[in-house]
C-alpha cells in the first residue's frame, strides 16, 4: 500500500514538471505572461506546439474530404480531363 502511495506520488511530480517545463517553452518562445501562457496550454489542453502555432497565427491545415467514386467515373473523369 505505501509503494501505491509513493508511486502516485512520483507521478504527480513528474506532470508538475512536465506541465512546468511546457510553461517555460510556452513562454520563451512568446511574449505571453505565466498566467496567459497557463490559460493558453488549458485551451490547447496541454499542447505546447499548439500554443505557439496560435500565437504565430499558423493555422493547420485540413485535407478536403476525398470523395469517393467508381472505377467507371474515374475512367470518364480522365477523359473528361484530356479533352479540355
């Protein structure tokens, strides 16, 4: 039972360290402020990469949907392509 409890407990440490470490990256590539960057990181939930893409303005960018057609459609598809 006491190894159970000493086991939480390291765990606990090592997201307070990871979530620091994530707060220091946050803020020595932004000019955010330690409570903006902890709001910011909650908002991102806990994506440092994220955070900074929002600050910069970058955006992800998402694949169209692919839409599915037959064989014979993309055969006439081709076609279709050729001729113009």
């Amino acid at each position: 039972m006491i190894y159970k409890m000493i086991y939480v407990n390291h765990i606990m440490n090592l997201e307070e360290k990871d979530f620091k470490e994530k707060i220091q990256i946050v803020l020595r590539q932004t000019n955010y402020t330690q409570d903006i960057a902890i709001e910011k990181l909650a908002l991102h939930d806990n994506d440092e990469i994220k955070c900074i893409k929002d600050y910069l303005g970058i955006t992800e960018k998402k694949a169209p949907p692919k839409k599915i057609s037959s064989l014979n459609q993309q055969i006439y598809q081709e076609i279709r392509n050729k001729l113009k």
